[in-house]
C-alpha cells in the first residue's frame, strides 16, 4: 500500500488526471446537450456494456461478489453514483479549470478523511507536500496576484465539485482497505464490474430524480455520441483501472497529491478545445504541485 514510487506507479497516477481532466472539457462541450446527471448514467451503461463480455461471470449466483454485496454497493454510490454525476452537476456552472481546482482540495481530504476515519497517520513530509501543493492551486486561483483572493466568489458549482471531492476520499480509502477474496480482487475488470453494476443503481435512481424535475431533454448526435464513447472508454475504464492499481501500490495519501495536477491538464485541454489560454502562472502552479508530490513521497 505504501511502496516506493516506481516509473510505472508514476505513470499510472499521472494517466488518472489527464483522462479525467479531459472528462471535465467534454462534459463542459456536451452540457448544453444532455443533463448531468443523465450523462453519467448514460456513460456507465456505455462502460459496463463495453467491460461485460469478459465480466460476466462475476455476475453468477456463485461469485464472490454476492457475501461483500454491502461494500460493493458503497464503492458503487462513492465512486461511480455520486462522484462523477456531482462533477457534471457542477460543470453547468462552472469551467473545466475551476472544477479541476476545487478537486485539487483532494491531498488535505484524503489526509483527514485517512486520519479521521482509517486510523491512518500523517506525516510531516505529508503535511508539507499539502502545503506545497495546495500553494500551486491558490497560484492559479489568484491567478498569480495574491489580491485576487479577496475578489474570489464560488458558485454553486464549486460547492457540488467540493463535495464530489470528500466522496473520491473515502472511495479511495476503501480501495485499499480489502475484504473481498484476491481472486476477485486481482481482476481489475471484474473488481470493477462489482462496483459498476451497483453504481448504476444508484446513478439510474438519482437521473430518475432529475427526470422528475423535467430536464428530459437530450439532443442525440454525434457529438453526444463521440463524448459518451470517450467518457466511457477514458475517463472511466481506464482511469479507474489505473487509479486503482496506483492507489494500491503507493497508498492513497500519496496519490491524493496526482490528483492535484488534473487542473493544470484542464488548463492545457481548455486552451486547445475552449480557446481559455494558460498563462504564466500555470507554469509555476505546475512546478509548486509536482514538488509537493515528490516531498510527500520521500522516506
């Protein structure tokens, strides 16, 4: 749970932000197209469509899965229920980069929510590459000048983004808190499926509620099309493939601080999809988060 970082483990912490910095920039593109949180539902169909042909058997009367059925169904409404359709919730009023910012709150979540709920203790070296990284995000909020923080003003998209934050932070928690057996386990597909087929339940139950509210409205085409292929292909499949072996190899404490970098890759996705440039800032916001994660994951 805790081993050194490796190239390997670096990468597959680094793919997780990039893919879900691309996921805000497409669901910022399509949100005029489909309700949020019908998007999410429609984008786990899409991926358990994709990954059941070679799941399918997790599904049997005699798998694994059924005796941890409670804690599948949790893993269900953190990670897939509630975190995503809270992110496109927020996308309606908010950019790309300010949701990527306010999910950059994630290294101080995961160590209090590891501290306070999993026993977990933080270090001094952690404390420090919180502080380090959390400077890199107020860089970019202040947007390089410091009195721009009292202009500062959050809109309720900021708020639903911070509270899909808190749920990433126990969903991760519980990645690596194991009780299932390894031969479910160690097959990430199938491991995912589990949590697939129970956060559909919950994500069909919350679009049940936005539907009740009259926001029915989707405008098929190909545009939905390629952002549904590409939200449930990227941002969901293989990012949570790779978070969760990275999660597993360096603990989440460590990779928390990844995290961190998913708004200086919306920043770069933004400036070639949205036409909102990065500027100077973002350069030094970039170098002040990396070096948070580098004195965080120093023994």
């Amino acid at each position: 749970m805790t081993q050194r970082l490796t190239p390997g483990t670096v990468a597959l912490l680094v793919t997780a932000p990039l893919l879900w910095a691309g996921n805000a920039v497409v669901g910022r593109l399509v949100h005029d197209l489909v309700p949020p949180i019908t998007l999410n539902f429609l984008r786990w169909v899409l991926a358990l469509a994709l990954l059941l042909p070679l799941t399918h058997r997790v599904l049997r009367k005699s798998s694994p899965l059924w005796p941890h059925w409670r804690r599948f169904a949790v893993l269900g409404l953190l990670g897939v229920g509630l975190y995503n359709a809270l992110q496109y919730l927020a996308l309606q009023t908010s950019t790309p980069i300010n949701v990527t910012l306010v999910g950059s709150s994630m290294p101080v979540w995961m160590l209090a929510v590891g501290a306070l709920f999993f026993g977990a203790a933080v270090t001094r070296r952690q404390l420090a590459g919180a502080a380090l990284s959390m400077t890199g995000v107020v860089t970019v909020l202040s947007r390089g000048e410091w009195s721009q923080l009292l202009a500062l003003r959050l809109v309720a998209g900021d708020l639903f983004m911070l509270l899909a934050t808190i749920s990433w932070s126990f969903y991760s928690w519980m990645l690596v808190r194991t009780r299932e057996p390894a031969s479910l386990r160690d097959d990430w597909a199938a491991f995912l499926t589990g949590q697939m087929v129970f956060g559909l339940a919950w994500s069909g139950a919350l679009a049940s509620a936005e539907w009740a509210t009259g926001r029915t409205h989707i405008d098929w085409g190909w545009p939905l099309a390629a952002a549904l292929l590409f939200i449930a292909l990227g941002p969901a499949l293989l990012a949570y493939r790779s978070w969760g072996i990275g999660v597993q190899r360096a603990g989440p404490a460590v990779a928390g601080f990844f995290s961190n970098l998913t708004p200086l890759f919306a920043a770069l996705l933004s400036a070639a999809f949205l036409g909102e440039a990065p500027s100077a800032y973002h350069a030094a916001a970039f170098a002040l988060i990396v070096g948070g994660i580098v004195v965080s994951s120093r023994r």
